[in-house]
C-alpha cells in the first residue's frame, strides 16, 4: 500500500522491529537446539550462546535411555492419535445430526451442550467425580472427556447448514439411511473443517499436561510434557537419570541436567516443528470460523 | 432406517411415519455423546455440595461434618483468609488488566505487518511468530528457564560477558515485576497468532476505500487511521468484550509452570489458588467454596459483556 517506492525511516524502523520480534520468537527454539548438539560439557558451562560448538548427536540416543521416556512418549503419541481420531469423528457426527432439524428436541439438546462452554464446576468438583468415574491413573482419562467439544460441534454444524441440502435428500429418497448420508454424503463435504478440527485437537493432546499432573500417578501413564515439568521442578533426581546415562565413555558429552532439559525439550517440540508447515494453511480458516460464533 | 421407501410408491401417511421415526433415531444417535456431557460437564456441579461439608479425601461424605456456608463465611470473617484472597484477587486483575491492554498489540502488529513489502519478509514474520502459539507452557518454562536461569542462563552470561553485570541475576525466582514478565511472556505466545485475525480483517477491507482515499490526498498513516483502523475496530471490540468476560479466568497452566516459592505471592492467581488449597493443602470445601464464587462471577461477567456488546453492536457475543 505504499505511495511510492522510496525506503522512508519508517520502513526502516518497521522492518527492524519485525525482525528483532521475529528473532525473538525464533531463538529460544534455536538456543534450546544448538545446546543439544554441542558438548555437553560446553553447554552445561553455559558457553553455547549463538553457534554449535564440537557438534554430537549423542544425546538424541542416551536421552531415550532415561527409563520411562521411551513409554512417555508412546503414551503422547497414543493419546494424540487415539483422542484426535475420537474427537473429529464425534464432532463431525454430531455436527451433521444437529443440523437435522428433525431430531427430537434438537433445540434443547443443542444448547444443554453449548451451555457447557460458558461454565466449569471448578478443579475440585471435577477431580472428585473423575475419581468416581474411575478415571484416575486410566488412559481414558487422556482421551475421552475430550470427544464431546462444543465449539467445534458449532463448525461443523454450520459447515454442513451451508451445504446444498438437496444432496443429502436426494440420497434420503434412494433410501439412504442417516449413516450412509453421514458417511457417503455429508464425510465428503465437511473434509476441511474435519482436517482443521483434527490439527488444533492434535496440538492440543501433544501439548496437554494438567490432566497428568492431576489424575496421574503411575509412571506407566506419564506424558512428555509432564516428565519434561518434573525435570524443571527437581521432583526427578536428576543425578540417579545422570548416572543411567553414563555408560558412555566420551566425558565431554556425558549427560547433563542441561542436555537432559534440552533434549527432552527439543523431544517434544521436533513433531510440532514437522507438521508445522502442512497445517499453516488451515489457520485462517480455523481462527476465522471461530470468530463467527465466540 | 428401517423405514425403506422404494420408487414412488411413497405416501404422505409413509412419509410422516419415517419423520415420526427419524425425530427418535438421531436423538438416539447422538444419546451416548450427550451422556458424555452430562458426565463431564454437568456431574461435576453435583459435587458442589463439598463446599457445605469439612470434607477431607478418604472419609466419605456421609460421615463428614456438614458445616454449611462456613466456608463462604470465613472469606470475610477470618481476617488471614481475607487477605490471602483479596491478595489472589489483587493478582488476578492486575495479570487481566495488562492482558487486556496488550491486547492491542495484535491490532498494531497487523497494521503495521501490513506495511511490510517484501512478501518473504512478511512469510518469515508471521511463520515464525505465529510458532510459540502451539508450544505448551511447559515448554515455554524450559525457554525462560535456559535464558533466563540464574545458573548458567544465556541472558546472565551474555551481560557477564558484556561486562554489564557482575553477579547473575535471578530473575525467574523473584517476585520483582512478576504480573508483568507473565504479561510479557502472554504477549511472546500469543502475538503472531492473535495478529492473524486482524490480518484477515484487513485482507477483508475494500481496496477502492483505499484508492479513493489516496485519490484524496490521505497518505500512509491516514489511510491506517481512517480505512484500516475503522475496518477491524468490530473484530477488536468482540475479541474486547470476549476478555472482559474471561476477566478471572487467567487459567492455570501458564502460573503453574512459572510459579516457585519466591514469586507465588505475585503469581497466585485464582486458578492456581484454588489448586493450591485443594490439592496441595487438601482444603477441598474452601477450594470448592472459592470456585462456586468465581463460576457466579465468571456468568455475571459474560452477561454483563453480552448485554454490553448488544448495546453497542446489536448483536450478543454468546
């Protein structure tokens, strides 16, 4: 939108203070990844500032030697696959019956479930009937409050509202029942607002960490995000994971409490950093719709 | 379905019968779901009920001393109490407020990202600002921990380096400027993708409201304030009013990883105190009795904004 093509001090200024906010939200990533690459005997020092320095890739191997690490991370990844398969498909399911107007007090139904988005019993309250649910150190707690998500029940809904109905009746009159019209008509069509549900819920398991922190006990159940805060909050001696990990004979690269945090961090962080660049696209549409209905 | 039309033999009588039976099939379909909402959703107001009760875990409620608003009372009538929440208080509004006002950064971000002609330029920004949004706090605590730790951080050891400073500051465990490194660390998270929406809007706006302008003579930061800031100003102000209604509700996650015992005073925000009455100090009917008060006035503020949002722009937020 410039009037002319001259660099004025304000574009100098403006780039400039886009780039340093932009270094800003980079480095961090950045530092945490040169640290776990380097000497571990430099980076515990603090002297891995802006470069790699003896670059090894050691600690990607000895950080799964932690015991417990290699079962965290296959519990994060059951628990992002396991729950994002049954939240999209429960939310595209109930999205299309409740833009049935046929459906037997729909209008009730609707709003006993949009209700829930605007009121929360408190930690306590939860936490005693989850226990009494017998959700306490169970998988399913990982997975299943989390199938029943009001608003993205509200995209779809809208999404199938704004498909041409005569699809759906036309297969009504071949005698389709609601299932084949879900599955062969409807699936089709709300595909991207299912593959926008599918990422948001997916970043959403990978990253989640209070439901550990408060209904998990068993180490067996652990996710990466929570054995990641334990080595911040000390609760883990750090010394005893050390010493399992000092079977390697290179002193420089012998583990660390730094190069435990850091590649752990790293850990986590690497599958976001890889599906990143395919779901970009999808976050106009996700943030856009949502603000149709807060 | 077992309602099977065939060709056209289909009549009216057949017709209604097959609606009469689709009305109870989809309520059925979508029956186990609903039943999950009312499991997870709605059960948990049931156990409202401790907040009347001296419940402690492991005794059953039955044979727990029913103390009726005790709990409620004592907020005003024990003077200890009553600090410690007027103190939780002071923190919750104060990390709310900042929140709110540094929510026009993302407007101001947008603007001016705008601006930008190089369009690589403008794919690096926003690819790379946008990032910390789908990081977890956890992980945000790893960053401030390896940048900012008193032992070893980058930040110490660049300033040591310098010649800045001669012993390392602590800046994590200390309660100095703490509503504000929160704020600060909201805005590093949230920033590139909170700008996405207002970029939208722009991308929205008329361009020939643009060219009639310039046709009038309106140069680079008219246009900003007199075509671009009107075009997002109704996305701004439901985004507004959506904060005023989650006024206390800072959650939890964010003052849960940052917290330790230097800064808890300046950190403890309503959600991480009633974590800490109820699970670390085991107060389930005082914990429970804080939540019921701030469920209430969490409702009163989405209405009120709702109301106000009506008033405004004729239309409700919820």
């Amino acid at each position: 939108m410039g009037v002319n093509n001259r660099i004025t001090i304000f574009d100098i200024i403006n780039y400039t203070l886009f780039a340093l906010f932009t270094l800003a939200c980079f480095f961090p990533f950045y530092y945490l990844f040169i640290n776990t690459i380097s000497s571990n005997d430099l980076s515990s020092r603090g002297l891995v500032m802006f470069y790699p320095q003896e670059i090894h890739f050691n600690n990607y191997i000895e950080v799964f030697k932690i015991p417990g690490l290699g079962q965290a991370t296959f519990v994060s990844f059951a628990r992002t696959v396991i729950g994002t398969l049954l939240t999209v498909a429960a939310s595209g399911f109930l999205g299309y019956l409740f833009s049935k107007p046929t459906m037997w007090g729909r209008k009730f139904w609707y709003r006993f479930l949009i209700a829930t988005m605007y009121f929360n019993a408190g930690l306590i309250p939860w936490f005693l009937i989850m226990l009494k649910l017998g959700l306490f150190n169970n998988f399913l707690a990982y997975v299943v409050p989390g199938i029943v998500s009001p608003f993205f029940i509200i995209l779809v809904k809208t999404f199938v509202e704004s498909t041409p109905i005569s699809l759906q009746e036309s297969a009504q009159l071949d005698g389709a029942g609601n299932m084949t019209i879900f599955w062969k008509i409807v699936m089709p069509l709300i595909t991207p607002i299912l593959a926008t549900i599918a990422i948001f819920t997916a970043i959403g398991q990978w990253n989640s960490f209070q439901d550990t922190l408060f209904l998990v006990t068993d180490s067996n159940l652990f996710t990466l995000q929570f054995i990641l805060y334990r080595y911040f909050n000390g609760a883990t001696s750090l010394a005893t994971l050390m010493q399992s990990g000092a079977s390697d004979t290179n002193l420089a690269n012998i583990q660390t409490a730094t190069s435990i945090r850091t590649t752990i961090s790293m850990v986590v962080v690497i599958p976001i950093l890889l599906v990143y660049p395919f779901f970009q696209r999808f976050f106009v549409k996700g943030i856009m719709i949502g603000a149709v209905k807060g | 379905m077992g309602a099977k039309l065939n060709g056209q033999a289909y009549t009216t009588a057949a017709v209604k019968q097959f609606r009469f039976k689709e009305k109870y099939t989809l309520f059925l379909m979508a029956l186990p779901f609903l039943v999950l909402v009312f499991l997870f959703a709605y059960l948990p107001l049931y156990g409202w009920i401790y907040a009347f009760y001296d419940y402690r875990p492991g005794i059953p409620l039955s044979q727990t001393e029913f103390v009726g608003l005790q709990w409620f009372t004592s907020l005003v009538s024990n003077p200890y109490q009553m600090e410690e929440v007027l103190r939780v208080l002071r923190n919750t509004f104060a990390i709310s407020t900042l929140g709110i006002l540094t929510s026009v950064l993302p407007v101001i971000f947008a603007i001016f990202l705008m601006e930008i002609k190089s369009p690589s330029f403008k794919k690096i920004v926003q690819t790379l600002t946008t990032l910390p949004n789908f990081i977890s706090w956890v992980l945000v605590y790893s960053f401030a921990f390896m940048l900012f730790s008193v032992d070893n951080g980058f930040l110490n050891n660049l300033l040591m380096n310098m010649g800045l400073i001669e012993r390392p500051l602590n800046i994590l465990a200390s309660d100095n400027h703490t509503w504000l490194s929160m704020t600060l660390w909201g805005v590093w998270k949230g920033l590139g993708w909170g700008a996405i929406l207002y970029i939208a809007a722009i991308t929205g706006i008329d361009p020939e409201l643009y060219e009639a302008a310039r046709v009038d003579g309106a140069g680079r930061f008219r246009l900003m304030w007199h075509v671009t800031v009107p075009g997002i100003m109704p996305t701004f102000f439901v985004l507004l009013i959506l904060g005023i209604a989650g006024f206390i509700n800072n959650g939890f996650e964010q003052y849960f990883v940052f917290s330790n015992a230097m800064n808890m005073s300046k950190i403890e925000v309503l959600d991480l105190y009633v974590y800490n009455v109820g699970v670390v100090n085991n107060n389930f009917g005082f914990a429970t009795a804080v939540s019921i008060l701030k469920s209430i006035v969490s409702l009163i503020l989405l209405f009120a904004a709702n109301s106000l949002s009506k008033l405004v722009r004729g239309e409700g937020v919820i």
